[in-house]
C-alpha cells in the first residue's frame, strides 16, 4: 500500500496561530525511522503561503506579546520547562525514533535543550540596559532592549529537540514572535514540543511551525515581515541563507559545516583521553557539528593513538538507539548513508589507509536500517577528498604531524573553522594551540567543546555567517534592537 495511503502513517500539520492547520502542500517527505527503514510520518512540503499564514499570525500576536512585562514572558518559559521535565523520557525517545540517535545521547541533547530554556528564564536580568546622566549639562542618557519583531529559525536534522531551543526561548524570552521550520526528515519531537507549549499559556501566535523543505527556507528569507533568521545547517546552505535573508535586510546567524581537528600531544594521557576522542569522532554517528574528524596525532603521538582508536571504534556495539548495550545508531537516511560509504570508497581510492571499514556493518535483527559502521583511516593528506571535505559519518581521518606547529597549520589553512581540540598535559602546549586555533569552540583535554547555554555557540570562517552567535548573551543580543533615549527636561 502506498505510504500516502496508509491509515497508520500521520501526516503532520503545521501550527499557526495557536492552532494546527492542514498545510497547502501537493507533497510530503516520507519520515523514516532510521534503524527499520520504516516510514513514520509524511513531513508536508509546505507553500510560501503556508509561510505567509505563519508570519501574519505571528505579525498578529506581537503588539501584545511585546507589551506583556518580561517577567511575565519569564514565567511562560518557567512553565515550558516543567513540562519538558515532566515529558524528557518521551520526547528522548522520540528523538531516538525520528533520527537514530541512541537513547543516551537523546537524552543529552534533550537536557542541553532544557539548558537554554533556563538560561532565557533569566531574560529580566539579561535584557536589562544602562544608562548614564549628566552626559552633558542637565542631560540624561539610556539604554534599553527591545524585541525586533517576527523571527524565524530554520532547524536541522541532527539535534532536533536541542537545536530549535537555541532559539526559541531566547526570542520568545525577548517580546519577539516565532516562526520554527524543522527539518522535514525529523519534525515529530518539534511536533511534541508544541503541543507541550500550548499547555503554557503561551498566547496564540507567538510560537508557530511550518513544515516543508526548501520553499519553506527560501521564503523565510524573502518574506518582509521577518526580522532576523536563524540558522543551522551545511556551510553550502548556511551561505545562501545569509546572502539571501541579509540582501532582504534580515539579521542573520548561520551556523554552518565543520571539519574538526583533533589534536594529540606525545604527553598526553592515553587512558583518560581515548574514551572521549572516541566519543567525539563516534558519537551521534557522526552527525554532529562538533564531531572530531582528523585525529593528528604529533610526532611519537601516533601510533598509540592510532591503534588506541581503532580498538575504541571496534568496541563499539552498532544497533538500534532503543536497544540497551547499543553505543552508536545508524545515520539518518538511505541517501546519506550511501554519501558516507561513497567518502569512504574515495578515501581508499585516493591512498589513504584503510584500517577499520565501516562499510559492510550489518544489524542482524534491523536488515533495513541505515548502518555504516566506526570506520578509521590512517595517513590521510589535507589534499584528500576525506581530509577537505565535511563527511558528517563515523570516518576518523588520522594526519599525522611531527610538530604542534604544524598541527596548528592544518587547522589555518582549513576554510571550515567550527570547534577544535588538543589533548596534552602541557600548558604551554594548549595555551599555544588555544591562542592560534581559528576555530571559535576549543577543547583542551576536551572530546566535545560544546559551550554550555549561558556561553555563545557558534564557528568562525567557513563555518559561521554573521555576527552574533546562539545561544548566551549573544542570543539576548541578536534578538533585541538596543535603543538610545538622550533626554533634556525644562
């Protein structure tokens, strides 16, 4: 029976208004879940229209919404929280479901999620300005924040309940309304996270969600009644977010694609680092902004740490994110597990040393899923298709170099600038390496360096377009228009 036709395959609507509506959508996405190859929703691919609908309810609500006192909006967010608590394990496992993720890792980007709506609780103390008298004689002079209006954030597939929270509560926190695009290939833990925002008192058109594909995007770009956009995706389309949105006079944060290098120090401790190294390379599957990618080891640093990370990408146990024991999911889709394999036939045709091949991994009780299993590669150039390109899979490209220096080069010449690390017990050496990474996350003995939500997320070069980066005080900053009143009274 045809997907469009099944009774047990939901087509998902969109909220507008305080209200799902049907899309005017000719088409749909099959959503998957990864690890049965089985169809679990249709996404619709929504109109411009669909779009309009949102903005204009949006458009509707923020008078309103600005007017009420940010303490108020504070105590919306107070109850948003609750309600997450109170759903974690369900929306976790949705997570799981809709994107493969293990269980575990679900349930850290659903608490990293949570994080930033406590954060934007604060938004009374963060928003609050300054001020200065006497400027000149009997004249006063200060500052406040004031919300921009409508704005929207366009979602990606790889954290869907973490990333929208970057900024959602931050803008909503602010007196702005909010137009959310999920990704089309995970949108049922957004879907939940609404229906819990309706039992907020969340007053109707403040939050709304379009589904779609890249109509969707490019209408939020062009749409006039959108005052800033936010972003998180490949650099390709970052890109074309911010030239597009910026042209129309947007405010723009596009956090783009990544090739992160990890740097190992002949003093640094093998048997506290492996374990995290492998978790940065292996974790989520790979399909994460801040996953390791080019593991350099520096001058006698490699062979321990080669033939470390290959035993840890050969415990790991591949399976469905639901099963217990299981510590790496599948990927996302067919065609993307098909991209991965295609890196990987490359970097064996292009000389690399293939030294754990991921490509014949199977689930024995999951035939259908998405499996590419941990797959390491040794004596990998920058020149290489594998050591340029972002492959978002569970390759570990290994490069090794003989000085920190030239460690440090690598990552200069790289025109992808998102997060970096270096594992040593030196403080000469990560003080040197922090100083001239030009990545804008760095980690010393550090697998992940993800900011927590009260500091600013985001890359440089390549990897990021704007100024203003999410989450933090610069999601307080983007989210605001900073108004100076110069006063005389007679």
């Amino acid at each position: 029976m045809p997907v469009a036709e099944r009774p047990d395959v939901q087509t998902l609507d969109n909220f507008i208004g305080g209200r799902w509506v049907k899309a005017t959508a000719a088409d749909a996405f099959a959503v998957h879940n990864p690890a049965l190859g089985e169809v679990i929703g249709r996404t619709p691919l929504s109109t411009a229209a669909d779009v309009d609908a949102a903005v204009r309810a949006a458009a509707a609500a923020f008078p309103s919404w600005r007017e009420t006192p940010v303490n108020a909006r504070a105590q919306v967010l107070y109850k948003f929280k609750q309600r997450l608590e109170e759903q974690f394990e369900s929306l976790a496992r949705t997570v799981t479901i809709e994107h493969g993720k293990t269980l575990d890792e679900s349930r850290g980007s659903v608490r990293r999620g949570i994080e930033c709506v406590e954060v934007a609780c604060g938004a009374p103390s963060l928003m609050q300005g300054f001020g200065l008298e006497d400027i000149a004689r009997g004249i006063d002079c200060h500052v406040v924040r004031q919300p921009l209006g409508v704005v929207a954030a366009i979602a990606p597939f790889n954290f869907p309940a973490m990333v929208p929270m970057w900024f959602l509560p931050f803008a909503i926190a602010c007196g702005n309304t909010f137009v959310l695009k999920p990704s089309e290939q995970v949108p049922l833990s957004q879907r939940m996270m609404m229906e819990l925002l309706q039992q907020c008192d969340l007053p109707a058109g403040v939050v709304n969600l379009v589904n779609g594909g890249s109509e969707v995007v490019n209408a939020i770009c062009d749409h006039p009644g959108i005052r800033a956009v936010s972003f998180v995706g490949s650099t390709p389309i970052a890109k074309h977010v911010y030239q597009r949105a910026s042209q129309t006079g947007k405010r723009v944060q596009a956090l783009g694609g990544a090739k992160n290098f990890v740097v190992v120090m002949p003093d640094a401790d093998f048997e506290r680092s492996i374990g995290v190294i492998g978790e940065s390379f292996y974790g989520c599957a790979g399909e994460r902004c801040l996953a390791g990618s080019m593991l350099v080891p520096v001058g006698e640093a490699h062979r321990e740490a080669r033939d470390r990370l290959v035993a840890q990408a050969k415990s790991l146990k591949v399976g469905d994110g639901l099963e217990p024991g299981v510590t790496m999911g599948p990927v996302i889709s067919a065609a993307h597990r098909d991209r991965v394999v295609r890196y990987i036939d490359t970097g064996a045709a292009e000389g690399a040393k293939l030294l754990l091949d991921g490509r014949k991994t199977r689930v024995d009780d999951r035939p259908n899923g998405y499996w590419v299993g941990p797959t390491v590669f040794d004596e990998v150039s920058p020149a290489m298709t594998i050591g340029r390109e972002e492959i978002f899979g569970p390759v570990a490209s290994i490069c090794p170099v003989k000085t920190l220096e030239e460690a440090i080069a690598l990552m200069q010449a790289h025109p992808n600038a998102n997060a970096t690390s270096i594992f040593t017990s030196s403080g000469k050496a990560a003080r040197e390496f922090a100083k001239y990474a030009t990545a804008s996350m760095v980690g010393v003995n550090i697998g992940v360096a993800a900011p927590m939500a009260y500091f600013p997320f985001g890359g440089a070069k390549d990897s990021f377009f704007g100024d203003l980066k999410a989450h933090g005080r610069d999601g307080i900053e983007f989210y605001t228009d900073k108004k100076v009143t110069i006063s005389r009274w007679f």
